[in-house]
C-alpha cells in the first residue's frame, strides 16, 4: 500500500509538472498544487526508509546473513 501511495504521488507530480510546462499554470498554480504533495512524499518516504532500516533490514540480515556480504 505504501508503495502505490507513492506511485500515485509521483503521477500527481508528473501531471501538475506537464500541465505547468504545457502553459495551463501559472507558477503559483504550480506550487499550490506541487507544493503540498511533494511535502507529503518526502516525508512519508523518508518515515518508509527509516522504517526499513531500522526495523526491517536488520532482520533480513538476521534471516539471510549473506545479505550483508
């Protein structure tokens, strides 16, 4: 879920940036509707690594100790 969540963001992005770059927005436009979603991503993003690399890398390596090699 997490994922799709980012892929769904992304798309958002790549809209908002063609329909920008198509002349359909204005740069405050632009970053009303970027603004706030790339806030999101990034921070959830950054919650999802450290979540792995806390949690579920350390295990993995537990798990699979060649994974470490």
């Amino acid at each position: 879920g997490m994922h799709d969540g980012f892929r769904q963001a992304s798309r958002h992005m790549d809209e908002v940036a063609e329909t920008y770059r198509a002349g359909d927005l204005d740069l405050r436009a632009f970053h009303d509707h970027l603004l706030p979603t790339l806030a999101r991503f990034l921070q959830h993003l950054t919650g999802h690594h450290n979540i792995e690399t806390s949690h579920y890398f350390p295990l993995f390596r537990r798990i699979e100790p060649r994974i470490s090699e």
